[in-house]
C-alpha cells in the first residue's frame, strides 16, 4: 500500500512522543509539522524550540508555527494528505483546514470522552480524584472535543501520580493507540462512536488564581489539587506577602485539632504540618518566592526561619 500521508500538529512533549511515532511508522510519511509559536522560558527568557518543533527539526521535517493556523492555509493546503493528526496542539483548528484530508483529522486527546473536554483534562482528572483517566483519538469538529471518537483506552491514576507522571504515561499510551489504530481508520476498520451529550464535562485552561490552595478545603482534595498542578505549575499559597509553592504533599491525621485551617502545626525531620478543613496536610516540597524548591523537612534541619509553628496561610 502506499504511505499514509499525515500533517501532524502539537506542542508539548506530550504531542512530541506522538510524532516520533509517526515518524518511526513504516507506512507513514510526516509530510508537514506544525507548532504553536516558541516561548520565552526560564528566569532568562530565552525563547525555546517548543518539544514538537524539536523532534521536527531532529528528523529534517518542515515545520511551521504560526500564531493563527488559519493564517497558514495556503500553505497547508499545499501538502496533500490523509489524515492531519493532532496531539496537545493548543489552537482551535478551523473547519476549513479540518476538511482538507482526503480521510479524517483526528486528534489524540487526554481523558475518556465524553469526560474533561477542553485543554486540561489529565490536571482535572486528578484533582477530582478519579482512579483512571485515558486516550480518546477521536474525529476533529468545530465544536471543541466533540467529535466521534474511533477508540479509547483507560489507565489507572495511583496515590503516586502527578500531572507529570500522567502525561508521561498517556504520551507512551497514545504511541501505542496511533501505532495500532491508524492503519485501522484509514481502512475503514473502525466505525465512530457518537459522544453521549448529558454525560459532557470540561476542564478549561487553569488560572493563576486556580493554583492557590484553599486551605478551607478537605485534606484529600488539596492533596489532589497539589498533585494535579505538579511539576507545573505547581500550586501556591502565601503567608503575608510571601508567596510559597508546594509541589508534594500527603495526607495525615492525627488528633482533630481546634486550629484555623492553613495554621502550621509542626516542624519536623518529616516536613511541615498544615491543618486543613479535616485532617492535615504534610507538606514534602516547598519553595519560597526566589529560591529553589526544598525538601520541607530542611526547616527542622537546617533552622530555616521564615515559618514557624503558629503561622497561618492564607
């Protein structure tokens, strides 16, 4: 058979794991990649090839960023294909390119359809607790994350998980689902399951304002929201002035405590203890606004100062 002729779209490394399978299929040939545009990254604000643009580069493929795709349609249309495939791409793909392939556009998208559409579905998956999560390829439509969708595939989200963990599982996840089911679709093999409308849920782009904890909250679900935010984010909370971010943290319950929630309890050789609304908090990384991310049991350790047992977030 001849080649499946694919224009890929993605970001993050996420959609980068993507592509590299698609470049390593034999009966595929990546005719074009297209990004968002790079980014300024770090304290120094050095602009950086985003993870796809990489990969692209690495493998010789044309690829092209613009800041609206549709301004790209010209070109675009100039590179004949069956599928546009995309992963984490990060824009809203017009009708008017969807309807260029000559077999489907389809994106690899993170959560169980109809469940999480929009562009943070594996962060919400875990901050509402949920014991697993998944890869839907589904058909692209004007309607965000509406499409039909040809297959999916479940996995569990464990006590250890972050967003971290979970991306990198979902990437490896979704290498394996294009790999097998793309040849699938292009064949006719797999017919589109419709999307049950009543069971729709979303999980729009998280603010700023969305990463500070709520200490008036269950421990268990500031212990989600903590997890759901690392490695970035990474959720925050402050103490006066002073901003803190906390990355890891677990559950404890001791003795219920008459204390105002976000009240530290203790410091010790384990890390800082937090009422909440419940039980407490054990926070295990911490890092304060202009310096590095810590283990939080260096406030015993080495005597650091800026909190004290008494003192209360926000």
């Amino acid at each position: 058979m001849d080649k499946i002729k694919v224009i890929f779209c993605g970001t993050p490394q996420i959609g980068a794991s993507i592509l590299e399978t698609l470049i390593k299929m034999k009966n595929v040939e990546v005719k074009l990649v297209i990004s968002q545009p790079d980014r300024p990254v770090g304290r120094k604000k050095e602009l950086m090839p985003t993870p796809v643009k990489q990969v692209a580069i690495k493998n010789n493929l044309k690829v092209i960023q613009p800041i609206k795709i549709l301004e790209a349609f010209d070109e675009i249309r100039q590179y004949e294909c069956d599928f546009i495939v995309t992963c984490a791409y990060g824009q809203f793909v017009p009708t008017k390119i969807l309807e260029l392939p000559k077999i489907d556009s389809i994106n690899i998208h993170g959560s169980l359809l109809p469940k999480y559409r929009g562009g943070a579905p594996i962060q919400y998956a875990i901050k509402n607790g949920d014991s697993q999560t998944g890869i839907s390829i589904m058909k692209m439509v004007k309607k965000m994350d509406a499409g039909d969708y040809y297959i999916q595939e479940a996995i569990k989200i464990t006590d250890e998980d972050n967003s971290g963990t979970m991306f990198e599982k979902l990437a490896v996840l979704g290498q394996k689902m294009i790999k097998e089911n793309l040849i699938k679709i292009y064949n006719n093999e797999l017919v589109p399951i419709p999307q049950v409308e009543e069971e729709v849920t979303f999980s729009k782009n998280i603010t700023t304002e969305e990463e500070k904890i709520n200490w008036n909250d269950s421990a268990i679900n500031i212990w989600n929201h903590i997890r759901s935010l690392a490695p970035r984010p990474i959720a925050h909370t402050f103490k006066g002035q002073e901003r803190y971010k906390i990355e890891k943290a677990k559950v404890i319950n001791q003795k219920v405590i008459n204390q105002k929630p976000g009240t530290i309890l203790d410091i010790n050789n384990e890390g800082i203890i937090v009422q909440t609304l419940d039980q407490q908090i054990l926070i295990l990384l911490i890092q304060r606004t202009g310096k590095k991310m810590i283990e939080a049991n260096n406030y015993k350790l080495n005597n650091l100062n800026d909190l004290k047992i008494g003192d209360c977030f926000e």
